[in-house]
C-alpha cells in the first residue's frame, strides 16, 4: 500500500496568514512541493492586480481615476467585479464593493474580447476586500489542483487566514473562538470551500450597511471560495442564511451564536 | 460539495449557557525548523553559521524611534554562505497577536533585498495564555526535520480573518537590524 503524507506552507499574503498544502503519495513529495510554489505564483498575481493599496494595481488605477475614465482592466479583476456586480444586484446593492461611496458609479462592459471599468463619479472608490481573497484563494488552489490531477490519491488545499477552499482530502476544520481564544473541531470538508466573518460587537472587522442586531458571526460553505467569502458579508448584512443569493449559488450557511459556534 | 460537521459542537451550543462552555482547545500547526526555513530563504547556500550579535544602545534606540516598535539588542542571525561568500542573513524571530503566536523567519541579501517570509509554527491560545512565558516555551522546537511528514495532521482552522500585521511589523524590524548591522560593518 503506499504511504501518504502531507506538505503544508504557510506565509504572509493577501493581509493575513495564507497556508497551502498537498496530501500525496510519498513518491510525489518533490513534485507537490513544486506545486505548491505555482499555487504561491497564482495567489501573488491576483493579489497585485486586486489591492486597494497598491497606486498600479487595477482597483488602485480606478480609485486615482478621474471622472468618465474607462480603464483596461485584467481578466481576474474583471471576474470579481462581474461576480460583485451581480451579488449587488441580487441584494438590493447591499452588497457593495465602493461601500458606500457610488454603488453604481461603476461598471464592467466589454470592448472587443477586453473588460473596460468605467467611472462614473469622481468620489466613488472600490475596495474588493469583501470577495478577492476568495477568489484568490480560488486560484491558488486550482493552479495547485491542476498540477496535482494525475497524482493519484492526492488532496490539497489553500488557506486564506479563515477562507479555504479543499479537494481530494477530509480537511478537519477547526472554528476560531473570536472572543476567548482558541479553536474548536467544528466541520471535515473534504470538496469544496468554507469562509466565516465576525462582525459582532468587539471584532475586528466592520461592515457597512449592516443593521445593528443582524447575522453577526457567519460561516459559509460554497462550491468555490470566491462565493462562500463574499456570502458571508451577505448573510451578515441581510440576517438571511436563506438569502436567494446564497440558495442559488448551493451555499450553506451558519450564523453563530454570540457565546461561539452553534 | 462535501462537508459534515462534527455534531459535538453543536451540542455543547444547545445545551450550554455560555458561562458553561469548556474552554476552546489550543490550535498549532508546526509548518518548517529554522534549519528548513534558512534553506527556503537562501536555498543556493552551502552553509549556515549562527552567531549572535549585539545592536549599540545608541543605534537600537535610534531604530526603534525611526520604525515606531521595540526593538532588543541581541539578535541571532543565521549567516548564508556559499564557499567563503556571504550571501545574506536569515533571522527567526516570533511575534504576538491577541491569541495568537507566530514564528517566522525573515531575511535578507548582502544587497539588502528581502527574501520570502516563511511562517515556521501557528499557534492559537484560549485566553491570554498567550502571554504567559509557559505556553510560549511549550512549542520551541518542535518541528520535525523531515519534507513531507506521514499522517493525517492537516487540521485547518476558520474564522475572521486574522491579521497579519504584527508578522508584517516583525519583518519590517528584521530588515532594519539587518541593515542596521550591515551598516555597521559587522555582517561578514
């Protein structure tokens, strides 16, 4: 029988810890640790196209954009903006990737095989912290699961400081107490991806748009990890672990009771 | 999709108040040693000499003005050579977060310029334990050496996203010693 064994990494990236890993079979130890520098490559270029902080990036160049400016954009900003703009429209524009500052000041048009961002009020901002590392974690892990296909028996996945997505291996996953400290067995997922957000009194992230006394502490389960990150924040804002946008896309939610997971 | 979950939380949540709820298990993952870290960082190096070295009260007091974070003055640095060439110095260094402590390693070229930061151990605490010197002392070392290890310890852990900040501050310290002591003249 051969003999299985895991190779994990775990670096800074995307604003929080990133690990990536790969369950193989011991003779594809070197190739999986090849792997796993390609899944590091594809999260890296995702990375600089998306961020807000970074003047170059796509979303940088729209921010220091004038009014009635139509940027190129790459394809992997394209696709989140197209994914944002379709979760807008499903939740009212709840959703709001400018926060606040013109949820529909911006759009996403074709212009002959290229995506064009067009700009439509010199205030509004965009900030795809809400669905980018998702869909970065999305990358990563198909760049890793497609050099690992013809492995035979191999499992992998990726990380993003709370957002994974896996396949191939039964993943226990531990949810992280956000008041007291350390973590308890909550889920095995073994194909698919899983994000959680706290937006309760006392956490560290905040949400705009967010009734007070609404969904607070949200996991979702997803086929991909772009979706299951950005249905937090929809589950979060709405309450709604039923929202049609979560049904559509097969979701699974959770709201967690305030003393920790449910 | 393909998940289960694993039903003993979800009784503890209905039938527990909250005061009642055991306290949540320590999380750690334990990813590289620092021997496998310097090698990720300098992997053309032929050779690792670690030697302590000593910042100057005038110039760690300067650093520590100039980057806005304390700064000690004894530093093990991990020199990467190849033959009798130095090609840069590593440095594992840990930092602490609100439960969390993390232990990375950081480094750079001759010519200054940084190289890949690795994380070497994760560990989540319950409580502030994670400021007490005991649960710190409990993981040094602990790694084992080889590159792919045998077994099924791949737990994950979800939540709010963890920030990363204080890796990012610790690495930022990391470089400036290291030029600091380049500057110096005591990096050879």
């Amino acid at each position: 029988m051969t003999a299985f064994g895991f190779i994990r990494r775990a670096r800074p990236a995307l604003g929080t810890l990133v690990e990536i890993g790969a369950r193989v079979p011991a003779p594809a130890a070197r190739e999986a640790a090849a792997a796993l520098e390609e899944a590091w490559d594809a999260l890296a270029a995702v990375e600089r196209e998306l961020s807000a902080f970074d003047p170059e990036s796509d979303v940088g160049r729209f921010n220091a954009a004038p009014e009635g400016e139509a940027l190129a954009i790459a394809d992997h900003t394209a696709a989140v903006l197209r994914a944002a703009a379709d979760l807008a429209r499903e939740t009212g524009w709840l959703f709001d990737v400018s926060q606040g500052t013109g949820a529909g000041a911006w759009s996403v048009a074709d212009a002959g095989g290229a995506a064009l961002l067009h700009k439509r009020s010199a205030s509004v901002r965009l900030d795809l912290g809400g669905i980018a590392k998702g869909y970065a974690v999305d990358r990563a892990f198909e760049a890793l699961a497609a050099r690992l296909d013809h492995v035979d028996g191999a499992g992998c996945w990726v990380n993003a400081g709370g957002d994974l997505r896996v396949a191939g291996v039964e993943l226990p996953v531990f949810l992280r107490d956000e008041r007291g400290g350390g973590a308890r067995p909550w889920m095995v997922l073994s194909d698919g991806a899983l994000a959680t957000s706290d937006y309760g009194p006392g956490a560290r992230a905040r949400l705009a748009g967010a009734p007070e006394g609404r969904g607070r502490h949200v996991s979702v389960a997803a086929p991909r990890c772009m979706w299951s990150d950005a249905l937090t924040k929809v589950v979060a804002i709405t309450g709604r672990v039923d929202h049609p946008a979560v049904v559509l896309r097969r979701a699974v939610a959770w709201v967690h009771a305030e003393a920790g997971p449910c | 999709m393909t998940w289960r979950r694993i039903p003993v939380s979800v009784s503890w949540a209905l039938v527990a108040p909250a005061a009642a709820l055991p306290a949540a298990p320590a999380f750690a993952v334990e990813y590289l040693t620092a021997e496998q870290a310097q090698a990720a960082l300098f992997p053309e190096a032929q050779s690792f000499e670690v030697r302590e070295f000593t910042l100057a009260e005038p110039a760690r007091q300067s650093l520590q003005a100039r980057l806005g974070l304390p700064v000690r003055s004894r530093w093990v640095l991990r020199l990467a050579r190849r033959g009798d060439e130095l090609l840069g110095a590593a440095v594992v260094d840990d930092v602490i977060g609100k439960f969390d402590r993390i232990t990375f390693a950081a480094g750079a070229g001759t010519d200054g310029a940084l190289r890949q930061v690795e994380i070497l151990a994760y560990r989540e605490s319950h409580g502030q334990e994670v400021r007490l010197k005991k649960w710190r002392e409990q993981f040094a070392g602990k790694a084992d050496g080889s590159p792919l290890r045998v077994g099924d310890d791949i737990a994950n852990i979800s939540g709010a996203t963890l920030s990363c900040q204080h890796v990012t501050d610790g690495v930022r310290r990391i470089a400036a010693v290291l030029a600091a002591l380049r500057g110096s003249g005591a990096l050879r």
